[in-house]
C-alpha cells in the first residue's frame, strides 16, 4: 500500500497562515520513536517548553490508557502529542482538557474528511461503534502551571488486517479511501489551538467546553458497563459528566475505568 509521509513543511505552513498560527513554538516530525508522549513528558523538565508538537510516522512503544502499548505500520496513523502548560488552572477542572482534545479530533475529523466521528467518554473517538482514536493525557509537570503532554493516536489507511484490535476502525475502513494525513493533522492541530486559547481566555471556566463535549458524547444517555478499578463492575444509565470530567453513572461518579456501551448509539 502506497502510504505518503507527512508533509511537515506543508503542516507547518498551513498552520502559520491560520488564526492560530502564533500558538504553537515548535512542529516537529520524527520517522520513529518509542513514544511521543514520553519524548515531550522529558522535554517538559525544562520550564521554557511549551506549547510543543511532536509527530512520529512509526512508534515502537505507543502508550494509551491503563499502560496499554500499540504498535502501527508506518505511516498509517497520525501520531501526534502536544505539551501545553495550563498557568493558573484549578487542578480541580484539569481533567477536562483531555476531554477537550477529544472534542477538538472530533470536530477536525468530520470536518476534514467527512466521517462522522462521535466520542465515547471520556476521549475515544468511534465511528459506528468502532474505534478510530484515542487520547492519552499525561501530567509531566505539576504546580501552579502544569505541564501537560496530550497523546493523540488515529488510525489512517489501516487495513481490517492490521487493526490492533477487532473493535478498531480507520478512515480508510470508515469510507474515506484517500485522507489527507497532513491536512488532517493541521486541522486537529488548529481545533485544539482554537479550543484551548477560548477555554483559557475564560479562567478555565468549563461551561462553555462542557455544552460542546455533552453534545458529542455519545455516552452521556446510553446503559453502560463500566469496568473499575480493583475488579468493581458497574452497570446503568450514563446520566452525564460532572464538573471534574467524571462520568455519572446513576449516583456515581466513574473518574477510571473501561466502558462498554450495552445499547445502540443514536
């Protein structure tokens, strides 16, 4: 399968000729690393970086949730990671901004490709019921300004062969034979820009961010399964999302933990 390589020259230039073209300081591309997300978590140790990017055509030891690893032929995913520091943020609300991220591929898929993506909670991105991407935040500095490293990984041209699990999907498989994979990753790249500067104007006020995540999640209404922590397995209604980005669950809130969708989405 021909599969093209990132034009970074063409990402960088899109991005300069946005309205978000001063946000981020560097865009940097990478034909192989072991993770993204753990290469900018050691760049963060230096106060000055901020607002980072980091592409890979290959990971070796991609990280998502609860330490899972994933492996992707080369050239057929984005794989991205952003580090953002949040000055001045209430840690209590800075769970939303990996919900945000979620919010921000969501919108820049459907936009740029024409696939109509939904987000299950709290950041996998679905297309009819399979997932196309998933997000991994991770602290790399705390404090009054923490460091943030967000991990984006879609899945591009995979092939039903090469998905890393059968509830997978990719553009490809999702109706869109040809995508742009630089287009796309400028346009994730301006979403997120756009979001974050908005979400930060406010004082980290998630009023706004919150509307905009209830109307994507497809969770939020649905009987769910939710597997915890320490092996509790919860099941009910899927009521909404709290003001620290928890899942409600009848009367719990879900902070960690799989869940399975046990109706059709609508």
């Amino acid at each position: 399968m021909d599969r093209p390589a990132l034009d970074i020259a063409r990402l960088r230039s899109a991005l300069a000729e946005s309205p978000e073209r001063a946000f981020f300081t560097e865009i940097d591309l990478v034909e192989s690393t072991g993770s993204t997300n753990a290469d900018l978590v050691a760049r963060a140790a230096d106060s000055h970086t901020d607002h980072l990017v980091l592409l890979a055509e290959a990971q070796e030891r991609g990280r998502g949730r609860h330490e899972r690893t994933w492996v992707s032929p080369p050239r057929a995913q984005i794989a991205m990671s952003l580090l953002v520091r949040a000055r001045g943020i209430d840690p209590a609300v800075l769970g939303w901004l990996p919900l945000l991220t979620g919010v921000a591929v969501v919108d820049a898929v459907c936009a740029a490709t024409g696939v109509k993506a939904i987000l299950k909670w709290p950041n996998d991105i679905l297309v009819d019921g399979r997932k196309l991407a998933g997000i991994l935040a991770e602290i790399a500095a705390a404090g009054s300004d923490p460091a943030v490293v967000v991990g984006i990984g879609l899945n591009v041209s995979l092939t039903e062969a090469e998905l890393p699990v059968p509830h997978a999907t990719s553009l490809v498989l999702s109706g869109n034979p040809d995508p742009d994979r630089t287009a796309l990753a400028a346009a994730i790249l301006r979403e997120f820009a756009r979001r974050f500067t908005a979400w930060e104007a406010t004082g980290w006020d998630i009023a706004d961010l919150s509307a905009d995540y209830r109307d994507r999640c497809s969770t939020i209404g649905a009987q769910v399964r939710a597997e915890l922590p320490g092996g509790e397995v919860l099941t009910g209604i899927a009521t909404g999302v709290d003001e620290h980005g928890r899942l409600l669950i009848g009367d719990r809130a879900v902070a960690a933990g799989d869940v399975t969708h046990l109706r059709a989405e609508y």
